[in-house]
C-alpha cells in the first residue's frame, strides 16, 4: 500500500464508459464495469484498491463526474461540499 | 437491480477514513451545472469546459467571466457552464466577443470555438479581433473537423486524412494544406498570449488548465488577446474509440501541430 | 425648443444616436452613408464615452451589435443596401434572441453593386425579412432630416421596449441632403429600461442570463415562435405611425414613404390646383404598416396610386390591405432615378382621369 | 417664394461652400432650405455639385431636374447644366475659363469674368464668392447680410481672416451682375 | 424508363447535379444538407471531372458560383436558412449580372440559429428576394425526392434560358427522407446553352466581356432595371408551374407547397372521404406564382385554406392573387412542427364549417 | 485657341527623326482601351493598371487572361483592360478568381483589390484562396486608405496616421497596427511567390512590372498562388498632391512596409 | 395496405439500417416507400431512428408521429415511442436489456430477446435482423424473399459473407414473434 | 546634346497635370504648362531638348499618355505603330 492513500467517487449515471480515466491511471485502479447504466454505457468501476489520489483520472474525464480523495500529511486547499456524488460503484471486475 | 456490492475490508476501510470532506482535493467544479453533457464518450470538450469551469470557480470570477460560444458541438455550453452567456453565430463569436468586452471593458470575456468556426467561416473576424488586440480570450478547439454537422474536412484537417468531404483524404493540392490559425494570430502585435495544448492526456491536462488560469489573469490586467488551441478529438467523426483518438491526437495531430507557447509574455518568457 | 442646427441628414441621425444616449456604434464604410461612422469618430468619446468603433465587415458589425445588444447596451450600426444584405443572418439572429438595437439602411439603387443613388428597393428585405425565419423588423421612414433625428430616439426607445431590432430604412437623398433640424437634448447613456435579461456577469443573487436563439426542440422552438409572433401582433396593435395630407375628402389617394412621399405632397399641391380631391397616406412605420388605415378607407375612395423608387414593393402591403376595396395602381423609377411630381401626376391623370 | 438652384465646377472651386452659406443665409432668414450635393465616384476626376432650394415652404423634392438658376464655374459645367436651366431662368458661369460658351436664348445668360477678377485679388479662392454675389444681385432670394452670416458659419475659424476679402469678392459679383441687369 | 433507386432527397439532387451537366459545385457544410457535398465530393469528380470544393463559407461559395457562372458553366451551391442569409449579397450580386446558376436552400427552422428540423420560413427570403435591391430568382418547390431531383435539371435549363439564377426552396425532410426515384440519363457537361457573354478570355475575333452590375449612371441603372423587370413578366407569363389536386368540382381549396402539400394531399383524401368538395392547388413555382390559376377559381369556391410551415408567407401571394374575391384562411405551425393531415382538416372544419 | 508652337530647330530635328516608328520604346499599351482613366491625379491605380496591360501585350496573353476586379476606386478597371473582365462583391474578388480558375484552370486569372477589400472584409477569401495555392494572381493595391468610399481607415493604415475615420490619428490601441497581409500569406504553403513592390518612381514601377511578369509566367507554369502588393498612394483622400504623395509613400509607408521578395520561388532565389 | 413504422435503438444497434432494408423490400415488390431518419445533434449521445413507411398508394407526409410498430432496440427508446404506438398496434422490444418494460394494455407488445440470441449467434450486430425477423412475421408487410434482397442491397460487398447469418437471425426472430403470437 | 538622343510625345488632353513625370525626368525636360486642358489640368509639356528617351516620364505616368522615342545603334524589340497621339505641345515655359 502506498505512503498516500487515495480513493476516488464516480457519478456512475453520468459517466459514458470512454475509458479514457483507465487509461491515464497509472495504478490500474480502475476499469470499466461490464454492466450499463440507464444511458446504455459501460461506467466506470474500482478494482483495486491502491488508488493514490493522483487525480489522473478526474483530470481526463470529459464528463466532469470523478471525485478524488487523498489522504497526506500536507494542508490543502479548502474545497466546498460534495454534491450528487454515488457511492455504490466500486465493484470487482474482471 | 441485480447488482450485488462486494466490499472488500479495504474498501470499507479508504470510504471511511478517506473520503471525507477534508480529504477531498478534486471535485466537479460548481461553475458547471449538473446536467449532463450532451458530448460523444471521450470528447475533449468535456474536458476543457471543466477546466474552465475550474478556473474560474477558484478566481472566484463567476460574476465577471461572460462567455461566448457559437454553432458548433460545444453550442449548447451555456447549459454546462454556470455563467452568462452568448450563443453566436457560426464563426462571429469573437465579433460578438469585441461588442461585449467594448461596452463592458471590466468584464472578463471568452469565446469558445471550433476550428471550423474559427479557421474557415470566421477566420476574418478571429484575424481582426487578433489584430485590434481585443482584451479577450479565445479558446480554439481543435479536432481537425466538423464535429456537429458529422464529420466533414476542416481547415484544420491534416493532409491525407478522410472525412466525410475528403472521402479520398484530404488533397493537399486541391484543398490546400492545414491553416495554422494560431501561428498566424502569434505575429499580429495585439495578441499577448498565444499558446498551444492538448487534452489527451493528464499532464497536458495539467497544462492546458494553467494556460486558462494566466489567460484570465492577464485579462484582469487588460493585456489584449490571449488565444489558447487545445489540440482535441472527435473520437465519433474519426470513427475511432475515444482511447484510439487520443492516441491519434498524439501520434498525429500534435507533431503537425507542436505544443507549446507561440507568444508569452517577456515577464513569462525569461 | 431644442438647438436649431443646418444638418445632413447622415449627421443628423448620428447626432441624434450620441444624444439618444447611444452606448455604441458599430459599422463599415459604404456610401452614402458613410458620414455616420466619420462624424461618431469625430464627435461621440468625447462627449458620452459611447464606443465607435469601424469593424472589419458589415458581418462583424452586426455581431459586434448583437454582443453589446446581448449586454444590455444601446448598440447601433448602420450601412446600405450590400452591406445590409451581408447583415441579414445577423439580423435573423438578433430578432430572434430578441436582442433590442438599432439598425440604419441609408439605401441605394439596387441590384448588384448598383448605383450610389438613392432608391426604394430594399423594402421587401426590410419589412418582409431578408433574414431566414419568420421575424419582423419594426421599421421606421424618416422622410426629412428632423426624422432622420427624432426616429434615431424613437428607433431605440421601441427596441427597448419590444426587445425587438428597429430599422430604419432611408435612402442616400435624405442621408445626403442638409436641412434645418431642431435637436432634442442630450439623453441618459443606455436609455432607462431594465435589462434584467442581460449578460453583465451572473451575480450570485441571480440565474445566469444567457442569449440564444437556438431550440432544437420543435416544440420549444414553436413556442417561441409563437411568442415572437404574438408580439408582432401587439406592435400591429400599438405602434402604427403614419402621416396623410388632404384626406378628408379625397377621392384619390397617393401613397409613398420616405423620399417618395415627399415628392407626391408636391403631387397633391399640383393635383389640387388643378382641382382633384387627391390626398397622400405616407406610412411611417413600414412594420407595422397601416393596414386599417387603408381598408377603413378603400370603400369610400375611386382609387390609389402607390409611388415608390422601386419596381414595386410596398404596392403589395397596400393591395393586402384593401383586399380588392379599391383600385389600386403603382408607379416607380428605379436605380436612382427620382420621379418629378410633374410626372407622377401626369402618370395619375392617364392612370385615372383619363378614361373617367 | 422658392428658388431651385444648382452650384457646379470643379472639386476645389468651392461650389459646394456657395450652397451652403445660401442655406444658412436662407435659414437665418426661417426660410426652408435644403442642400443636396452630387456624390460618389463621379467625384474622382474633380467634378462636384450641389443643388440648393430655397422656399418659404416646405421643400418637396431635394433631387431636382431643372433649375432656376445654374451656376457654373467651368466649362464641363456650363455643357452638362446649360439645358437644365428652366425657360426664362438664369445661367451665370466664369466668363474668364469658358471656351463654349452657352447659347440659349429662352434664359438670362450671366458671363462673369469671376477668374480674372478674383486673379485682381491675388486669391483664386474667392470666386466662388464672387459668383455668389452675382447669383444674389440678380435672384435676391436672400439679404447680403444673411450671407454675410453664412459666410461666417461655414468658414473655418481659422480663416475668419479672409471674411473681408470674401466680402469684397461678393461686392464685386453682386456689380458685375448689375451692370449686366443694367444691360438687359 | 430511367435507372430506379432508393435515395435521399439530399443525395438525388447531388446526383442529379452530376447528371445534368453541372460544371461546379461549391459549398460549405450546414445540417440538414451536408449530404450533398459528401454526396458529390464521394462521386463527381470521377464521373465527369466535375469540380467540387468545399469553401471556406457560404460568403465564398456564392461569389465561387459568382466567377464560375460568369465564365459561363454551370454552376451550383446548397445551403440552409442561416447559410443563405449570407449568401443574399452574392445573390443579389448574381440577380443583377444576370448569370445563370442553381442555389438550394435545404431549410429549417428559424430565425436565428433555431432549429434543424424542416420548415418553410424562407417564402419570402425567396421570392420577395432577401437581398437589396429589385430582383428575382425562379424559385421551384419541390415535394418528392424525385423531384429533388428532376427540378436540378429544370433549374438549370430554366437558368441558362433566362441568365437568371434559379433557387430550389426544399427543406429537411425532403432532403433527409428516402423514397424511389427514377433518374434522368447522364447529360453533356455544361448543358447546351451557347454563353457568348461569358469571360473566357477575349479573343481577336470579338469584343471583351464583361460581367458586372455596377451601372453608377442612374438612366443605365433604370434600363437594366426596366430589363431585368420585363425578363421577370416574361417568366411570369411562360413558366408557371403547378399541381392541382381534385379541384373540378371543389367548393374549397386548400394549398401548400413543398412538404406541406404532401401533407395536404392527405387532408383532401380524409376530407373527400367525408363528403368534403375539396381540392388542392400545389404551386411548383414560387416566383413565377400562379397568380392567374388562383384570381381564376377565387370567384368559383368559398375559400382558400392555405397550409405553411411557418407564420404565413405564401399567403400573402395567394390573398394578392385572388384580391378578395374569396376567403382566405391560414393555417401553419412552426419551429419545425409539421401538422398532421388529421389537425389541417380539423382547423378547416372549424373555420369554413362550423359556421355555416 | 490661343496657344502657338514655337519649334526650336532642334525639335523638328527632333521629331523629324526620333519620333518615328523604328525608334519607338514606350507607347500606351493596345491593351489599355483609349478611354480617359477616372482615377485622380497622381494616382498609383492608373500605374499598376498600365503595367498589367503592358506584360499582357507583350506576353500576348490577352485571349488567356480573365481578371476580377472589386468595388474600389478599381471598379471601373474593367472599363480600361481591353480583356474578359468580372467585377466582384467587396472582398470576394479572390473567391470570384477561385470559380473562374477552377472551371477554366488553363486561363491566367487576377485579382486587382485594395487594402480595405483585401484586407478588411475579405480577408477569409484572401487567406483561403492563398491556403488552397489557387492558380491566380492577386494583385493588392495597399493605399492606406479606403479610396472609393473617400479616405476611411484601412487595415493597412499607418499608427498616427489621420483619415476620416481616425480623426484623431490611428490609435493602435483602440484600432489596432496595421495588418500585414502580404507577411501573413507569404507562410501559407499554398503560396508561390509573393512580393511587395511600389509605384512611386520609375526604378520601382521598373521593378513592379517584372514581378508582374514573373507571375504570370508561373500562373502558365500551375506553380499556385502569386501575391503582389504594390504599396501605392491616393494623393486625394491624403490630401496632398501627387508628388507630396508619392514622398509620403517613400518617407512612410516603405519602411513600414519594405519591399521586396517575401517568397520567391527557389530557382529565383539562388 | 399501408404501414408506419419506427425503428429505434442506440446508434451503431443498426436501426437505420433495418428501415432500409424494409424500404429495399417494399421497392422489390413495387410499393410506395419512405424513410426518414431523426437527425441533428440530438444524435450526439447515441440515440438514432428512422421513420419508414411502406404503402401501396403514394404516401403523404414522410414525417408522423403515431405509428403502426415501434421497434425499440434500448430502454431510452421504448421509454419514447411507447405512447406512439396507434392503438392496436405493435410494440416490438429487445427484452434483454430493458429494465422497464412497457405497460400500455392497448397495443400488441412483443418482447423479444434479441440481444440474447445475437449473443447466441456470437454476433451482435445481427440483432436487428432478429427485430426485423419479428417485425416481418407480424405486420407481413413484405415478403421474405423481399427482405434477403433488401440486405443484399444495403450490406457493403465486403460484408456480404455475413448474409446467412443475418439471414438465419432473421428466421430465428420471426420464430420468436410466431411463439408470441401463438400465445395472443 | 547627349550621344542618345529621344522625344517624347504628349497626349494632352488625357494629362491631368499630376506632375509625376517631371519630377522623374532626370533631365528636367519637361514642365507642366500654365495652359489647362478641357479637363482642367495644367498639362505636361516639353521645355528642353534633351531628352534621352530613359521612358521614366512614361513609367510613372498614371495616365500612360507618355510615348517616348529613342535613337541608338542598338536594334529595339518590335514595337506597333502608334495610335492617338498628339504632338503640339513641346512649348517652351518658365
Ligand atoms: C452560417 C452557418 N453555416 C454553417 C452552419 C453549420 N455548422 C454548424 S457547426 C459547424 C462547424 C462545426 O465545426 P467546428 O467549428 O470545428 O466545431 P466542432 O463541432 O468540431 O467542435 C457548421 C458548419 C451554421 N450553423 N451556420
Ligand atoms: C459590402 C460592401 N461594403 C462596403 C462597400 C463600400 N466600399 C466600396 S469600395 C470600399 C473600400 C475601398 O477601399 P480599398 O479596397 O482600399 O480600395 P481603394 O479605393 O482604396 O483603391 C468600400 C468600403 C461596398 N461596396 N460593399
Ligand atoms: S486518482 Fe489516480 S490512482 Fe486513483 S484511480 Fe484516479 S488515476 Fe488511479
Ligand atoms: S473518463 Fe469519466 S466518463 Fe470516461 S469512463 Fe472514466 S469516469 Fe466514465
Ligand atoms: S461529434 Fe466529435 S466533437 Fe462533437 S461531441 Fe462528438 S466527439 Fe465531440
Ligand atoms: S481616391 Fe485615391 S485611390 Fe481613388 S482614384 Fe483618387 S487618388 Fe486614387
Ligand atoms: S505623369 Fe502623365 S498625367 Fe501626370 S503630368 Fe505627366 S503626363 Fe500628365
Ligand atoms: S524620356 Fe526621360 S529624359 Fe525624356 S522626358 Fe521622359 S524622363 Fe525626361
Ligand atoms: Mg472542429
Ligand atoms: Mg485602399
């Protein structure tokens, strides 16, 4: 596990399955469910759970719909309340 | 639903003790509202309306910023971002930039336009507006086609490359060779910042994002132009995967057209 | 009384856009209109801080217009007859993001590059729409230079109003031409309506304001339509403008706007010496036109003679009007030439006298 | 009264100061006026024009045909006007420049040497004063005072100097035209 | 019979271009019409070495058509309602040099940026003419993808015949939709007219040419306006064309053009089914209008329902055609809504039966 | 007419025999019509226009070249070239040009455009029809000024500079620097040869007249687009006379605009 | 005889394709035909239909907005067209992946698993054949032979060794709405 | 009298007195006349005789009304006959 911990939330309903964050991670933390939500697309889930919070992935994604977390030492900027962020998408898949 | 969550001890562990609110150091900028984005999987302009987003949420110039976008796939941004706004008409956004930032000189204007809109239709107004130095910022996205009518050539089309209007790829003889709008804007004295990014990867992500913030910032100082290309996909009319356009983007697109600074301040410069 | 000044017409008009309280001027040389722009350079930053600014096309123009319009500024341009015509999708943008402004065609002899010489024939793009869409202009026909003044302040205050583009439509004669002209004084900058619907930045104790004229739902779109429409008809209702002479008991009736109608009141003189109950119907407000005007009186009248510097323009807005009530007749010149009253009522005499 | 005139010669000449200081006289008098000069790219090559009504009523047309009186200080002028001129009205041209000069005989014919007398004055500049001033002799539509006025409107400040050679410019016209009458 | 296909609207036009000779085509992308350029830029150049490009505008498509049809070939753009507002300077340009050439306004619904589903808001952008100036286009409306295509080769003839350009006021449905069409054999590149005014380069044997619409001496601007006009009556008199429908014994008349009479054609079936008298008038040619079809029957009938995808445009030539010797109702919807045969009959029952 | 000749003895020696045939070096070109030009004294159009006629006659191209000429004090050139001739919309002489040479590629066609119609409004054609490398010639008659219109500004206008418009002198802050076309379109791959020339003396109208020789010659070739900006005067609407004109044009607009190649093709450069 | 239909699904199911080839078909056998496809940016996304319309006598508006069938391919399309189905009509949908069926009572509905016998066939992209199949076997607006030419027309040579699959997925769909309509 | 000797011939009433030649010609051969045309332009006139046929005069003439003859040893290209010029204006001025 590394020193930085990191997780991240992802807006399953609005996320389109471009695959783009999977590619830019460079834990492969994450990968695309092979279910689809209610728009017909493939999102995006956790498999592992190394995620350092680098951010990568909320930085590529063209729908705005990751939320990163990282757990360090350092003071950060203060940033508001999280809004109409889903919880329930971090399953295994292979 | 027939989903079942399996949660590992991990797992349960990181929701806990991580994220929470003081945790938290990246998030859906507020300026962009909760609707979705009409954009195809994968398309770039997601990517730069979010950052805009971003930039202008941690200026705190929601209350300055009024944006302009004209027809193109990115016509609808005044649904996303929380701002006022202009729609323009094809190729007039920064027309339609000059009459707002001349009546409102205080205000921090941008126009957000595509390489059709802004290479071909509009290339006398985005030349003029250049040269009178008009004290606003230009973000020009370029993905080397028309995206909303589905995939015709653009000026900015790269030679030999297919589109619907260059069914045989595009010839540079009868079509003429890719229009460098940035590299032109670059020479004219009224524009002070020209530069060129990409959003096909994190770290131009990165880039891109710094490019706005010192574009706003020098239209707080009333500088005169600042033109940022964001070399970008069409992952739908390249009839690629989005992972395939950005690949594209990077093994084509930005050799033909180099990232970088074209014109930064001597301050910056040095 | 206002300030008596000898003014041409062009200088008339942007005068009166400086006093008008006029945020900022947009446009490109042409003639015979030119002298807007160059009296603006001269004259408006000094005195009000309005914006002049020369854009680089006609095209640039009518978006710079939209832009300042869009910000809730009194926005003007003005051109002639090609440069109108490059505005018209412009012009279809404004009308239908209902943006108010002021607009001026100084027109000329048509079609083509044409002549230089004053003319008529840009009524239809004016009062039907050049632009795609069903839109309408509220146009106003100054026929001396006192109205090339007063309907600059007239223009704008209906714009705001409406939020609805305002044209006005004129020709190089009047543009030209100096008359005496008493000014009105110099009014607030940006007029007094609220714009709450402007883009100035979105404050944190409002929505964000946005300008489009794009609903790619039909169903929205009709609804819009149909409001547009609806407000068309609240102008038909409430704005008709429109001058006669000799009405009373006249059995003929002139009718021309601007120019033309200047030359048929010296018709109607000629006429009535000669002893015919000839008046003159000169419609100021070409949208919306006086329509009841004209069928209120079609039944009790032998006929009408429309003269316009045109092939015939107008002449179709009458004939709807009086739906067959009344014989109604058309003369024109066209590309520049001016008919002398002599002519028009010789060509009267022949058209109606002369088989009675 | 009304008076239809048009002022015709060479770009430079002047012609179109003359219809104006006529309608700021004509206005300082609450007459109606109205000025309408020629214009667009017929001006390339130097020739200019303006037509200038003056009425007690209101002014119909301000593009006209026919004149009551041309006045013309070149030649292109007196060929293109000389028909233009209403029967029995007025043709007053430079005498001093013209080849051909007009020959109907259904109207006033007016030759003022207005060159050679404004060359007398050491100033070419004030011919067109001096045409004026037989132009107002004869069709006194307007007091010399009131052109006087117009003179002092239309002169830039920084010429206000050459008003009294102007003004002698204008008296010498206004005789040149009497003698003329005289004659008639 | 000529070689039967599935085609779009959009495509048959395109490939009907090829077919008819068409030298040119110059166009700029704009849904719902784009396919013609795809369509051409994919076949045409191999076919009959005809020149495709895509410009930079709809500005600089119509002056390329401009300089190609000056130089006598022929020549042909496409577009839709914003792309043709820009184009009204050209056109106006291309009206006054007389040149002939083929314009397609595949339109939608406006104004402004508005909608891109099918609409009729461009009558009058058409037929009054959007540009400055007394001109004329041939205007033909289409209503079946065969005649998208059959109407390139008509416009073309009908353009070189008169030196006038010709426009095909169709919209997106017609354009989007497939259905059967038969097409014409592949005709000489260039048609067959003789062009001895066009700029070739001038030979020993004859004088320059010269195409131009500057005529800055108003008597000449006059007679080339007096030209143009008498051209224009001669249109009016030889080719107007039309459709009727069940008009013999009809005690009212609907009319439409273009979609709408596909539409309507339906209403009179459903009408004639219940005991209705009535019939349909589908004029083919805007301008020439069939004015006289319409002042003829207007005595006969009880009234006119005229059915539009827009505020009402034709209507008016319809109302000056029958000068109020019948009624004349209107029904449209706009946006991009298109009516149901089943709400066009009941409007009608309701204005011209529920009365009576 | 009072006029008598007084004829030294030298002369008629002279004209007896110099002025004959065989001795002929310069008569006005047959290709000039014998109309009298409508341009002011003085001014640079009738120049250039001469120089046109004259490489056409000796090049004996007459039956090749179609030219275009715009709204601008050039409109009526056609009046003057005894050649097929279309007059364009203001700015669109370059896309008129593209419709001509493209159905007719074996014709030598031209442009003959000012600064404001070139350079202001049609400045999308320009550059687009310089991108595409069309086979033409575009000859750009840059005067400062808007001729026709009466002496409004220019994009070509110099800073300070008074004209109508810029009452108060061109304020490059409010109307931005003069925009250097022939600068921008010389990096358009689509270009040939592009060159600035004047017509203020004899060794430049010497100079003008090659150039235009040169492109024609490559037009013949197919080589693309050729450029030449002649930097010209207009002694009317800068109120001076002829000779004070053609002063200003040496003293002012050549080391703002410096002539010479700015792309010439390389057999020409070596 | 004359049917309206609409076919609708995610862009790439091959909906635009199925009105198509039905259009190929009723051409074969000499009926009137029209297709009319949604367009614009509402097509960013992914969602795509067509309008096709098969007639004996000429046909009028080419666009409507009740239908004869609806062909549903996803969830977002049957949650559309459902209420545009005419009363007494038919709603054909892929049963696999559609969470909320519809509910009309007042229609024929025919839910058939498509994506899973396409699955079955181990190719995807022949689930519209299995819907046309279906729809074919229902409304018999044309032949099947019709149908095999109407492929053959619109399938790109270089596909054309996939016709006995499609053809045999569109045997297996017209099996499955004969179950169905057994059952009705 | 130099050893090439030329003449130039005037179109006058085409001249319009811009004065360009004269100040090209190094020879200060020619002067504007103090007599106008029909147009009203002081025309161009010869006022020496040492003209040497350089053609500078006829290069910068916007009106190309300048024919120029000049007699060499040297063969000149072919040239046509010369139409519509005038030869009554080699006045001397001052
Ligand atoms: C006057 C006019 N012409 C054409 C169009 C059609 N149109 C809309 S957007 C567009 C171009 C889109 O391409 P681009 O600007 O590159 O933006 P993208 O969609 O690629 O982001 C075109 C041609 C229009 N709306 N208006
Ligand atoms: C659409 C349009 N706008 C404006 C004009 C008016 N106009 C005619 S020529 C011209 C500019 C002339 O300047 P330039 O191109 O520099 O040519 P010059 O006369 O200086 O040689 C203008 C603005 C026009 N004819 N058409
Ligand atoms: S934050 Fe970084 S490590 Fe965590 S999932 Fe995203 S890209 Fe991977
Ligand atoms: S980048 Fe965003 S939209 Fe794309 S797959 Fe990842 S989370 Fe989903
Ligand atoms: S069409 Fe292209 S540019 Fe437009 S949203 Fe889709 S991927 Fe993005
Ligand atoms: S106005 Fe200027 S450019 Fe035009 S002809 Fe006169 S001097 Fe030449
Ligand atoms: S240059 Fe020509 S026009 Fe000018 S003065 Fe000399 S001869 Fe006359
Ligand atoms: S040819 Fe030379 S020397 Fe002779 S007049 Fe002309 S410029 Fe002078
Ligand atoms: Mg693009
Ligand atoms: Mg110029």
């Amino acid at each position: 596990m590394a020193k930085v911990k990191g997780d991240i939330v992802v807006d399953i309903e609005k996320c389109k399955g471009c695959e783009l964050c999977v590619v830019a991670c460079p834990q492969d933390t994450i990968a695309l469910s092979d279910k689809i939500n209610k728009k017909g697309y493939h999102y995006m889930v956790k498999i592992k759970d190394n995620c350092t919070g680098c951010e990568n992935c909320a930085l590529v994604c063209p729908d705005a719909v990751i939320t990163v977390y990282r757990k360090t030492g350092k003071k950060k900027e203060k940033v508001a309340t999280i809004t109409n962020v889903q919880k329930d998408m971090t399953l295994e898949v292979n | 639903m027939d989903e079942t969550i399996v949660k590992t001890e991990e797992q349960e562990f990181l929701e806990e003790e991580i994220c929470v609110a003081e945790n938290l150091v990246y998030r859906r900028p507020k300026t962009l509202t909760d609707l979705d984005l009409h954009y195809c999987p994968g398309c770039g302009h997601g990517v730069v309306h979010r950052l805009l987003m971003e930039v202008i949420e941690e200026m705190d110039i929601q209350d300055k910023v009024i944006g302009v976008a004209p027809v193109g796939c990115a016509v609808f941004a005044y649904n996303y971002m929380n701002i006022d706004m202009q729609e323009a008409a094809h190729g007039r956004a920064t027309a339609v930039a000059t009459g707002i930032v001349r009546v409102l000189p205080d205000k921090l204007v941008f126009t957000y336009q595509g390489d059709g809109d802004l290479a071909a239709i509009g290339t006398a107004e985005t030349l003029h507006t250049c040269n009178r130095g008009e004290n606003i910022l230009i973000v020009f996205i370029n993905n080397a086609v028309y995206g909303m009518t589905s995939g015709q050539m653009a000026p900015t089309t790269l030679p030999g490359m297919v589109t619907t209007t260059s069914p045989f790829g595009r010839d540079v003889n009868k079509m003429g060779y890719p229009l460098k709008m940035t590299d032109l804007v670059a020479q004219l004295p009224g524009t002070y910042y020209v530069t060129r990014q990409a959003v096909n990867n994190a770290g131009n992500v990165r880039k891109t994002k710094k490019a706005i913030q010192k574009a706003f910032q020098y239209l707080q100082q009333k500088k005169g132009t600042c033109f940022i290309e964001v070399v970008s996909n069409c992952p739908s009319n390249w009839k690629m995967t989005p992972v395939e356009s950005n690949k594209f983007v990077e093994e084509k697109l930005i050799p033909f057209y180099p990232l970088g600074d074209l014109k930064s301040p001597k301050e910056e410069t040095k | 009384m206002g300030e008596l000044r000898l003014m041409k017409g062009n200088e008339a008009l942007a005068e009166a856009a400086i006093r008008a309280g006029c945020d900022a001027y947009f446009g490109y040389p042409i003639t015979p209109q030119s002298e807007v722009l160059e009296y603006l350079s001269r004259e408006a930053e000094a005195r009000t801080g309005m914006v002049v600014l020369q854009a680089e096309s006609e095209i640039a123009s009518i978006n710079m217009i939209y832009g300042a319009a869009g910000a809730g500024k009194r926005a003007m341009t003005s051109s002639s007859g090609p440069g109108l015509s490059l505005m018209q999708e412009g012009i279809s943008y404004i009308a239908a993001a209902e943006l108010p402004c002021l607009i001026v065609n100084v027109s000329r002899g048509g079609p083509g590059l044409g002549t230089i010489q004053p003319s008529q024939g840009d009524y239809f793009q004016a009062v039907k729409g050049g632009g795609h869409g069903d839109y309408k202009l509220i146009v106003l026909a100054p026929s001396s230079v006192q109205e090339m003044a007063d309907f600059v302040r007239l223009g704008f205050d209906l714009a705001d109003k409406y939020r609805n583009p305002v044209l006005i439509l004129t020709d190089g004669a009047i543009g030209q031409m100096i008359e005496k002209v008493e000014l009105f004084e110099q009014l607030p900058k940006g007029g007094t309506y609220q714009k709450p619907w402007a883009t100035t930045g979105k404050t944190k104790n409002r929505e964000r304001n946005i300008i489009t004229s794009l609903h790619i739902d039909p169903k929205e779109m009709e609804k819009i339509n149909l409001r547009l429409q609806a407000k068309y008809r609240e102008i038909e209702e409430k704005e008709v403008r429109y001058e006669t002479v000799k009405l009373e008991d006249a059995e003929y009736v002139l009718t021309a706007f601007g120019l033309g109608a200047r030359i048929c009141k010296k018709v109607v003189e000629l006429g009535r010496e000669k002893g015919y109950k000839i008046g003159l119907i000169r419609p100021i407000t070409l949208f919306p036109f006086p329509k009841k005007l004209f069928a209120d009186i079609a039944p009790k009248i032998k006929g009408i003679l429309d003269v316009e510097l045109n092939a015939g323009q107008m002449v179709e807005d009458v004939k709807l009007s009086v739906e067959g009530k009344t014989r109604v007749e058309f003369y024109g010149r066209m590309g520049g030439i001016i008919p002398t009253p002599e002519e028009i009522l010789e060509h009267f005499e022949k058209i109606f006298l002369k088989g009675e | 009264m009304k008076h239809e005139a048009i002022f015709a010669g060479f770009g430079g000449q002047g012609v179109l100061t003359m219809g104006m200081i006529l309608c700021y006289a004509g206005m300082k008098e609450s007459k109606e006026v109205c000025w309408m000069p020629s214009y667009g790219p017929e001006m390339r090559g130097g020739t200019a024009n303006c037509i200038t009504i003056i009425s007690d009523s209101e002014i119909s047309s301000p593009i006209i045909s026919k004149f009551d009186s041309v006045v013309a200080l070149n030649q292109p002028s007196v060929d293109k006007f000389e028909s233009a001129v209403k029967p029995g009205g007025n043709l007053f041209y430079d005498s001093t420049n013209i080849i051909n000069p007009p020959t109907r005989t259904d109207i006033n014919i007016f030759p003022i040497p207005a060159s050679e007398e404004a060359n007398r004055l050491n100033n070419m500049k004030v011919m067109n004063m001096l045409m004026l001033g037989a132009f107002v002799e004869v069709v006194k539509v307007v007091e010399d005072d009131s052109i006087v006025y117009g003179l002092q409107q239309v002169l830039p400040e920084r010429y206000h100097h050459l008003i009294p050679l102007n003004n002698e410019a204008y008296i010498i016209g206004k005789k040149l035209a009497e003698s003329i009458l005289a004659k008639i």
